[in-house]
C-alpha cells in the first residue's frame, strides 16, 4: 500500500540543525534555529516559569481534561494583556479566546474556521512570510495570494503593500504581523497602521493578526498598538497569540486563538464553531503551559518576575543588533547593514543572497536560512568579531 509514497525534502531549518551539529568547526555559529537564546547559547527557563511549576507541582489536583476552548483561566489573561486591560472589546464581550497547541495551532484553527465558514475567500500574506503559513492556509484548501512587503533594497516596501491592499477583493483574509515580523524583522509605524486599519474598512477585509512575539519588539503594551487599534475599529478581527515564546515555554505549545465578532451575540455564534473547528482538530488542548501562563499573571510577583525577564531577553537582542552593525564599521559595511538594528524581534532579514549564506556556512560556519534571515539571539559579544570578519570575505 506504501510503496507509491516519494520521499520529500526535510525542513529546511530542521536540516540546518544536523548540520550545526556535524561541524568541526570550533567557531561554528547557529543563526538558523529561531528560538530565543542567551549570551551562552542557551534557551533558559525563565525564573518566573520554575516558581509557577513549583507551585503547580505542589497544587495540581487532577490530569483531566480542559475542554475545547482550554482553561478559563488561561482566556481570563491571556485577554487583557493582548487587547488591554480595560479594552473595550472585552467591556462589550465581544472578545472569545480559544487556547490551543501553540500559535501555529492558533493559525491552523483560523484556517479551518475560515475554510469552513467562508468558503471561496482567499487569503493575503506578506511576501515574504513565515514560511509555515503556507502549508497552513493552503492545507486548510484556502487560496493563497501574496502581497509586497520588503522591496530589492531590502527596505520595508510600505508603498507596494498599501498598493496591494486596496486591489484584494471584498471579504477577502488579509494577514499581517502585529510586530517583530517574521522573517523580515520590518514592522510597520503607528502612522502605517492607521492607513492600514482605513483600508481594511474601505475594502471589507477580514484581517487575521499573527501575534507570535509580543513583548520581544519594543514592550507588552507597544508591540499590542496594531492589534487593538483594529479590535478596536474593526467589527470583526482574528488573531492568534502565542505564549510559547514571550514566556520561554517552547516546548509546552501554548497559544490562542482569539475572535473578535461585532457584538456579543455574534461572538457566541463564532464561539460555538470554533470549539467543533477545535473538537475536530485535536479534541483538548494541553494543559501545562496554559496553567503556568495563568498561574504568573494571576499572581503579581510572578508577573512582575516575568515582565523583568522578559525585558532584559528584549533588551538582550535589540543591544546585539547595534552591536552587529558597530562590528561592520571597520569593514566598511554599517550603512548596507544598518537595516538590522532598525529591525525588531529575533529575526532579520539581512539582505545576504543566497549564495553568501552558502560561503559563510560552508567557510566559516555559521548557519543561517538561505534567504539571509537570521535569528539575532544567535549573535554574542563573543562570536560577532568573527560573524562580522566572515561576513566581509563574502561581500568582497
């Protein structure tokens, strides 16, 4: 019966990692794997995340299950610290919040809400994107068109995205980043939301907000700015939260799926076809990350542990960014690469072609996606002498 089936081509990323592992190289530098590291190449467990386990070692009374739409509790802050404390989104119970396996578990309930409630839409994602949307949106049997997001000089290509916006077709899916855009590390300016927010009333579109790395641009409350000016504006609005990164549990997949509907009333319609899209999908979420994200923002010395953490990981990675670029000076090359300390989040989009991302794996180790996105965390005090030295063999 199996002997039809081809074999295809690995993850790109997963293949980088075996071959990080291979090298001999003493200096070798992994810039692939996109998780949040620190300046000794480890991913930590946040101090906040341990006393929440602690407690919930010590407390935890039952494995049963949480239901479709998860715990709660997990809804209950997750809420407020996406679209604000005192939102009037949430005033008006327009908001429902659907824990799920991660924020890719959150955006594959959004496409099959979307396949099934809005058949024939399509759905609009930056170009690039996280390349995981694709196979998402598409596997859920939605179209999938793209728009202009970063242009050949490697700059935000703001022009040719509002360009793109105003030709999609009425009630169409439009996806867009609520900051450290991934993989570019270009977000839009409070000023570009705006314009953005007015288009999207103009045409009818249905934006669907991938909020994957909150905290990790410019703060909590700054990197929530276009999310809650569109919930806030906009009759009808998805996003998708992850916790799994903001709160360094990778491993525990917590996400959520959050709909926002016109009224009340609507909300409980949305919410009823998302737990059958849920039940149909994976039946329960997990239980643990949720119960730590819960357990840290209902008590407020651990959110006020969790908060400081989060901003010395934030503070961490935009300090590397300058770093990176101050180590090209002597090279000549700070002005072609000042683009990456003007980024936000872990990711950049360093405008290496591929075949650099080639020489610089195969001559100097160090391993990045060959579109030239680099996972900034991977940079140290220590090995960005030798990032920026290899860097300019292969812009020579």
């Amino acid at each position: 019966m199996f002997e039809h089936i081809e074999r295809v081509p690995g993850d790109a990323i997963l293949g980088l990692i075996e071959a990080f592992k291979k090298d001999t190289n003493p200096q070798k530098v992994d810039l692939g794997v996109g998780v949040y590291r620190d300046a000794q190449g480890n991913t930590p467990v946040m101090r906040a995340v341990k006393e929440a386990e602690f407690r919930l070692l010590e407390n935890e009374t039952t494995k049963t299950y949480i239901g479709s739409h998860g715990a709660p509790a997990y809804g209950e802050v997750v809420l407020p610290i996406v679209l604000g404390e005192g939102s009037p989104v949430l005033a008006a119970k327009r908001a429902s919040a659907t824990q799920s396996p991660g924020g890719t578990g959150a955006l594959r309930l959004a496409a099959d809400f979307i396949a099934s409630q809005m058949p024939g839409k399509g759905i609009w994602v930056s170009d690039p994107t996280w390349p995981n949307h694709h196979g998402i949106f598409t596997s859920a049997g939605i179209e999938l068109h793209k728009y202009p997001y970063v242009d050949a000089d490697n700059r935000l290509d703001f022009d040719g995205m509002v360009n793109a916006l105003k030709q999609i077709p009425e009630g169409d899916v439009v996806v867009l980043h609520a900051c450290c855009h991934n993989p570019t590390g270009f977000d839009l300016s409070q000023e570009q939301w705006r314009e953005v927010l007015d288009i999207l009333k103009q045409r009818k579109l249905l934006p669907l907000v991938d909020f994957a790395y909150q905290g990790f641009g410019e703060g909590l409350e700054e990197d929530a700015f276009g999310v809650r000016l569109l919930a806030e504006n906009l009759d009808e609005v998805i996003i998708t939260s992850s916790c799994s990164k903001n709160f360094g549990i990778y491993c525990e997949r917590t996400g959520c799926l959050i709909l926002v509907a016109k009224d009340e009333e609507q909300m409980e319609n949305v919410r009823s076809q998302v737990a059958i899209v849920a039940r149909e999908n994976y039946s329960n979420p997990p239980a643990h990350g949720g119960a730590i994200v819960s357990t840290i923002l209902s008590d407020t010395e651990l959110t006020a542990m969790w908060r400081e953490e989060l901003t010395e990981m934030r503070d961490r990675i935009n300090t590397l960014r300058r770093e990176f670029v101050e180590a090209l000076a002597p090279y000549g090359l700070a002005d072609k690469y000042a683009c990456v300390a003007e980024q936000r989040g872990m990711f950049s989009y360093t405008g290496l072609t591929p075949e650099q991302v080639d020489r610089l794996r195969d001559e100097f180790g160090i391993y990045m996606v060959r579109s030239g996105r680099a996972n900034v965390a991977g940079f140290s005090k220590e090995n960005l002498p030798y990032l920026a030295k290899a860097i300019a063999a292969v812009n020579e």
